[in-house]
C-alpha cells in the first residue's frame, strides 16, 4: 500500500515499482530546476538542450504514440471502419432511404433485389436499412457507455489511489463486489424491471457494472503516478491536492484508462446486442443488432440473410474497436517498444 | 420476467448439452404398453383445481387425471356420457343426474354423487376463490354462496344441488338453460375425492383424480410425469405408460428438440417453421380445425379504452389489420382470418356465421385511419399489444399486426408489442388488470357451444372475462339464448348477442386457429381433438 499524506521529504521516494502491473507512465521529459517555480518547471520542458534527439521538439508519450499509430496498418483500417460507422450512425439515410419501421408483409423473406441488397426479413422490413440505423444505436450505447464507465470508474479510482487509506480499502472491496455479478445475470435481473424503452436504462447498467474495472486501473496507474519525483517535488513546492492531481498526475495516469476503454468499447456494443437478444436490452420500435439478430434467429432455415447480414455488421463493429483499442495500446505501453 | 424469452433457452441449451440424456424422450424403450412418451407444455397458472384452471396448459393436465359426467368426443366433439348413467330433465331447469356405478378415484375412492356436489360447491364457494366460480352461476344459491361486487357470501353451499342417493343428485337451475348438461364435460365440473377437502396441500402437490393417468410427479418450470392408472374403470384407457410434460418457454426449443429426437410430441409447431414442417416431419405433422379464435382484447377498466367514441378507434384498429396477408405469409394458412367472434367448427347449425362481423373486419388502411381519426385517436398516441413470449408464436404475429396498423396510419410509432415472458406470467398480469391497451387473447372453446364462445368471454364479470367488457344488452340475450329450448332459436338469439359485440367491438377478431403438432416416430395414433389438444390416452408408443 503507498503511503497516505503527508508529503514525504523530497529526494526520498522515487523507484518504486509499479502496481497492479499498470503500464508506466513516463514522459514530461527534462530534469527539474528547483531554482524555479515548480509549475514552470514541469510545464515547460526544457528544449533539447540534453542533446540525445536529433529534432528540438521535445517528445511525449503522447507524440510517439501518435507517430506509432500513423504507422500502423490495424491502426489505420479500425479506424476507417470505425469513422464509417460514426458517419452511418450521424447521417443514416444518406446511405439508406426510407425508414427502418416501415415494413411489407407482403416481402417477407425474399432475397437481395433493388432497393433492398440485404433483402427483406420475416416480417417484411428491409434488412439493409435495418442494419444500417441499427449502426446508430450500437455506436450511441457504445460511445456513452465507454464515456460514463471511464469518467465515473477514473475519477472514483484515481481519487482512492490518490488519497489511499480507509477510503481506498472501501473502494477497493465495492469493487470486488461489483466484479462479483455475472454481466448478463446482472443484466437479466435488473433490465427485466425496467419499461423504459430509450437506450439510457441499458447504458446506465453498463456503467454500473462496467466501472469497477476502470477504476482498478485508475487506482493502479494513479497510485504509480504519485510516486514520481515531479510529483514529490510540486507536493515539497506545497502544491495543492488538486493541483497535483489534474496537473501532474492525472496526465501521466490516464494512458492505460484509455487503453482499457476503448478496447472495452467493443464489448460494450456486443454487450447491448447480447442483452437485446435475450430481451431486456433495448426494446422495439428502437432497432438495434441485437433485436434484429433475435427475431431473424427462427427463420434461419429460411430466410439466413436477415440473420447474417446484422450479426456481420455486430461482429465487424466489435472487432473494429477491439483492434483500435489493441493498436492504442501497443502505442501507448512503453514496454512493448 | 419480460421477454427474457431467450435466456431461458439458451440456459437449456447449454444443460442439454452437458447432460444430452437429461431431456432424452422417456428413456424406457421395448414395453409397448409400458413406455413414456414425452410432450411439450407449459407451467400452468395456478396450482391445478379443477375449478380454478380456466387456461390452456393446465387443462390440458386435468383432461388426463379427471373424467367427467360427460366427455367430448375426441374426433366429433359431441359430448357424450362417461360418468353419467343419465341426465333427465323435463323443463330445461331442474335436473336429475345419476353416476354410473363402478367408477373410484385413484386412491380408491368411490366416485359418488357426493363426489360431484362437495366438489361443485366447492367451485362456486366465494371463499375459495375459484376462476371457474362462474360456470356454477346458473345454479340455485349462487347469488348466497358467490355474492358479487362484495356482497357478504351468505351460504356455503348451494341451494340447488341435493344428493338423492349415493348415485343421484338433483340440481336446480336458477332459469333455464336447455344445453346445461352439454358443458358439464368441461374439468371444471369434475368430480373431488375426499382427500382435497381434508388435506388440500397434500392434494396440491400431487392431485388425485379419477381418470386414466395420475400425477407422478411435478416440478415447476421443468416437467410434469403423468403415468397410466393401471386400474382405471372407463374404457379410454392409456395405451401408453404415460406422459412426460416437459415445459418450454420457447416453442422453437421444442420443436428443435423434437428434430433432435429429445422429445416426443410438440403440439405447437412454431409459425417459423412453419415452411419446412412437411419437409421435416412428411406425415407426422398434424394439421386440424380446432375450436380456437384469436382475438385482441380491450382493457374496459382503463377509461382511455372505455369513453365515447373508443368503439370507433377499437373499430378502426380492426380495419387496420391485414388478416388475409398475415395468416398466409406468417402462418403459411394454418389460420383462416375471422369473420365473427366463434369457430368453423361449430358449423352453421351451431352458430357458426361466416362474414357476421361484416365491414368491421375487413382490412381498409383508409377507413381505417379515419375511424380512429373520428373516435378521438389512439390513447396517448400508440397502442401497445401485449402478449406472452412463450407460446404460440405471438411474436411474430403482434409484430405483423402491429406493421399493418402503422402502414395503415402511416405512423412507424403508432403500434409497438409488449412481450411477457411466460404465459402464466401474463395470465396473472391480466388477472391484476394490468393491461394499458390491447392485449391477445386467444379461446380454446371448452365444449363446442356457441355459448361457450361468447358467454364466459363478454357475459359481465365472466369468468374469462379479461377486458371487462360489459354491456346490458349482450347480457339480456345470452339469457335470453340459455333459455331457449329450440336449439335453432337460440343460436340465432346467440348470433343477435354477437352483433351486439360487434358493433361496439368489444374484441377484434383475428384468426380461426387450426390445431397444429408433430410427433417423433416412436409414436403412432396421434390425433388432436377439436380443441387442439392431443388425445394423449390413445397414442401408442413403440
């Protein structure tokens, strides 16, 4: 366990080694001047005068990893697929006309012809358009579930690591307690109740059950953060807890947050259409994969493309982020170098 | 639990997968006689009383361990006698019923004619409660023992029924009703031993009944093993070792388990597979008229659906639906569309009445829009139609009538479905008056009668009753009907109680339901009755 307040002398702290295996931040390069403000120093980098790189811009974690990414053909192909998708999800019926509710009796279960390429489903809507508004749905759930666990799990993390002590044990063990539900047992229970039939119930849940990861790895990576030597110095500079937590800390600390969301993302969206499927997600009129994936799942002797085309789309999505998250990550670790 | 139709499967899935003889058929191969057949079910709403069961599953138990005075031939539907020696009346209104001799439950039990009137009045008794309470209406002191709207329940018995003898017993109507020893082949009226008196739990958890199969054992939510009574007196007899009901929350599972081998008998063939059963099952498919109309009901204690000018939007929702394309694409004509509130399989001379509900169920998008226009639009803008998940496939037919309704309006939102898991659940949703808006209701006759069509669904505080529909005038010609003596007469009065009901649509009519099941090869003789249910006692299992 660190140490709780207060401050340790300067000089004394330093080389501990990381916890809960977070990666290690490093970065605001340059050594410190304790001659001046302890704000200008850290903010200001001072500018190659060390002489080991060949530019004079000074190098961040953050600019490597975006050189990586730059470089990186999985980087590249998630990320148009993903900015497809966004593009689908804001502007649907540039890509497809007509509305998703609209459907003929009188079609169901005939094959791919003009205006409907992915053909139509037992119930005679077209299959093309459905898959193309249901990108909206998966990418909302998706986006704001990943936004609400990583605000909600990093701030409550970071705090308990930050602070420690009797506030950290309670945090830690809630946490334990949260990763103890089953996801779609959680979900069955809890979604069964609820009538609404927006996608903020489901998001809701999301978060609920979907923070305590974050929040171990805020903990993590804060807790390795505070240990640093520039953090140490602002504390012996007597800079505020806040200070230090949004200037120098939460800065270095939020790398592997973003990591571990974005990979989450992913399974945020299968999540949705898994709980859809069984019922208790997202209800219709509101189409989504996932509803769509169960209603065609009985007719898959007869009519298998009003099941596969949307199960694609859901893998195709899942995958997408699963491989940017990979691709942040392997930017963003300095051990994997 | 709502529509968690799928979990339910997918946990089955998986445990038969890791037990693949867990939901094996039976098991015991080679006895004839001896082996079990297995069928698909679902849990029952109540625990099974004879007077409180007024839904399909768990009749479809009492059909197995009761008989009755009388019983429903399973080819004609006639009712003929089974455990009654006679019935004589001379004025339509007191009765004189004499029970055959020889018959005993299956603890050993004489089946007397106290049998009957304990058990009757049980049924009609306030205090206990019973669904059913209703059919013992017509007779004497059913005002004192069943007082309505909160009444003080005066008697406990019934002031019409006297044991004679230990055969005999008299009944006395309050009026007349000329078909009265027609309906007394429905479960309701079956006979109790004394040991439900004197020990209901013990009866609870296993009912003792006079038929040709006894309760094993039942576990909820999984199965219910009916095996043959070796010593049954009637002379429908099981030519099998029994039954086991396994229950499915999803009528796919079934049917797919039933491919599988896993299961014996289905009597409920998903509209999904509706294309490939003939492919699949050759001539083990079974498709027969049944005495089943599918309606859409109204929630009448909701003021929404019960001011002036909602018989004009209820009207409208009728127009609205295609009934012609919905039973061809979804059900691929295993239904016929409906055109008035009873069943083909009553006949004309039974009140059947082709095209009496008229202009109101014919599909008209136009007229239709301007009906529910007219009557004020649809309560807060969108009806949602509940229905239950697990059975019948009533997803994909509320999905398509919902369609239909909002190609109609020209309105995506205007109608969505509110699935219930289970069946009992929505039994009991409805039994609390929960509904918001339509919801489906669907009659399995219980004799074939056009009074049973019409009198427990929309007669005023009927037993089946769910919507609450209530109307004088419809009540005074149901009277008037029962009363009547000549047979022609009184369906006709029948048929003026039903334009009543059409014209202020108290019910949408949807669809004549055609009984539908597949059975594995192990078995032969199978046949549903008129009522769609299979007539377990004659199969034979090789």
């Amino acid at each position: 366990m660190p140490e709780p307040m207060p401050p340790e002398p300067l000089l004394s702290g330093g080389g501990r080694v990381p916890e809960d295996g977070a990666i290690a931040a490093t970065g605001m390069g340059g050594a410190m001047d304790l001659a001046t403000a302890e704000g200008e120093t850290l903010e200001r980098a001072p500018a190659g005068p060390d002489g080991t790189g060949p530019t004079d811009r000074p190098r961040s974690l953050w600019s490597d990893a975006w050189r990586d990414l730059r470089r990186n053909p999985v980087f590249i192909l998630s990320g148009l697929v993903i900015l497809f998708l966004v593009f689908v999800s804001l502007w649907p019926s540039v890509i497809a006309s007509g509305s998703p509710l609209k459907c003929d009796l009188a079609k169901a279960q005939e094959g791919s012809q003009q205006g409907a390429p992915f053909g139509y489903d037992g119930q005679g809507c077209n299959v093309y358009t459905r898959t193309v508004y249901g990108a909206r749905t998966s990418v909302t759930v998706g986006v704001l579930a990943t936004l609400g666990v990583a605000l909600f799990g990093s701030v409550l993390g970071g705090l308990a690591g930050f602070f420690g002590g009797v506030w950290d044990s309670v945090l830690s063990r809630i946490t334990d307690i949260f990763f103890a539900i089953p996801v779609v047992l959680g979900g069955l229970v809890l979604l069964s109740v609820v009538t609404s039939n927006t996608v903020w119930p489901v998001i809701g849940f999301m978060v609920l059950l979907g923070w305590p990861q974050i929040s171990r790895i805020a903990r993590g990576s804060v807790i390795t953060a505070k240990q640093n030597d520039y953090v140490q110095a602002a504390r012996a500079l007597g800079a505020s807890n806040s200070r230090m937590l949004l200037r120098h800390i939460a800065p270095n600390a939020v790398a592997p947050v973003i990591v571990v969301a974005t990979i989450a993302l992913g399974t945020y969206i299968a999540l949705e259409a898994t709980l859809s499927y069984l019922g208790v997600g997202l209800k219709p009129p509101t189409v989504s994969w996932g509803i769509d994936i169960s209603a065609a799942s009985p007719y898959i002797r007869n009519a298998p493309h009003a099941l596969l085309w949307p199960s694609g789309a859901l893998a195709l999505t899942v995958l997408a982020f699963i491989m940017l998250g990979d691709a942040v990550r392997d930017a963003l670790d300095p051990k994997l170098r | 639990m709502r529509g968690a139709t799928h979990a339910k499967w997918a946990a089955c899935a998986a445990a038969v997968a890791l037990v693949a003889t867990a939901c094996g058929g039976g098991g015991d191969s080679g006895g004839d006689s001896g082996a079990v057949l297995s069928s698909s079910w679902g849990d029952p709403q109540n625990p099974l009383e004879p007077a409180n069961t007024n839904e399909v599953q768990g009749g479809k138990v009492l059909d197995m361990i009761f008989r009755s005075l009388k019983k429903y031939n399973p080819e004609t539907g006639e009712a003929e006698d089974m455990l009654a020696e006679k019935i004589e009346t001379s004025d339509s209104q007191n009765f004189t019923i004499t029970v055959k001799d020889g018959w005993t439950f299956s603890n050993g039990e004489k089946v007397t004619a106290k049998s009957f009137v304990d058990a009757w009045n049980y049924g009609a008794s306030l205090k206990n409660n019973q669904k059913n309470a209703y059919f013992f209406g017509y007779i004497e002191g059913y005002d004192k023992t069943h007082p309505e709207d909160g009444g003080k329940q005066t008697a406990d018995t019934l002031s019409g029924l006297k044991v004679v003898d230990d055969r005999t017993f008299t009944v006395k109507l309050s009026q007349k009703f000329s078909t009265f020893p027609d309906t007394l082949g429905y479960p309701a009226y079956a006979p109790l031993p004394q040991a439900f008196f004197t020990d209901h739990a013990g009866w609870l958890s296993k009912p003792i009944g006079n038929g040709p199969y006894a309760v094993d054992s039942y576990a909820k939510g999984s199965q219910m093993s009916l095996r043959k009574w070796e010593d049954y007196p009637g002379d429908d007899a099981a030519e099998n070792g029994g039954v086991d009901l396994k229950v499915y929350t999803d009528n796919n599972t079934a049917y797919t388990d039933l491919l599988a081998g896993n299961l014996d008998l289905v009597d409920d063939v998903p509209a999904a597979q509706l294309k490939n059963v003939k492919n699949d099952l050759g001539d083990r498919y079974l498709n027969t008229p049944a005495g089943i109309i599918q309606t859409l009901a109204f929630p009448f204690y909701d003021e929404n659906w019960n001011k002036s000018g909602s018989d004009k939007v209820r009207t409208g929702l009728s127009r609205a639906i295609d009934r012609e394309q919905i039973t061809e694409t979804i059900f691929q004509k295993t239904r016929t569309p409906a055109t008035d509130w009873t069943s083909p399989v009553l006949g004309e001379d039974g009140g059947f009445k082709e095209g009496l509900c008229g202009d109101a169920c014919d599909y008209d998008p136009a007229e239709a829009k301007k009906l529910i226009q007219e009557g004020g639009g649809l309560p807060g803008g969108q009806v949602k139609i509940t229905y239950n998940a697990d059975t019948g496939s009533h997803k994909q037919w509320v999905d398509a009538v919902c369609n239909s309704i909002n190609n109609a309006l020209g309105n995506d939102k205007a109608c969505v479905g509110n699935p219930v898991g289970t069946f009992a659940d929505f039994r009991s949703q409805i039994g609390d008056q929960k509904m918001s808006g339509p919801f489906r209701a669907g009659w399995q006759m219980d004799y074939p009668l056009i009074q049973n069509f019409l009198q427990p669904l929309y007669y005023t505080n009927a037993s089946s009753n769910d919507g609450k529909w209530s109307n004088k005038e419809f009540d005074d010609l149901v009277d008037e009907a029962n009363a009547e003596t000549d047979t022609a007469k009184a369906v006709e009065t029948f048929q003026q109680a039903e334009e009543v009901l059409r014209d202020n649509m108290g019910a949408i009519p949807l669809w004549y339901q055609n009984g539908s099941a597949g059975y594995s090869d192990r078995l032969s003789n199978v046949k549903l009755n008129p009522f769609s249910v299979p007539v377990y006692n004659e199969i034979k299992v090789s």
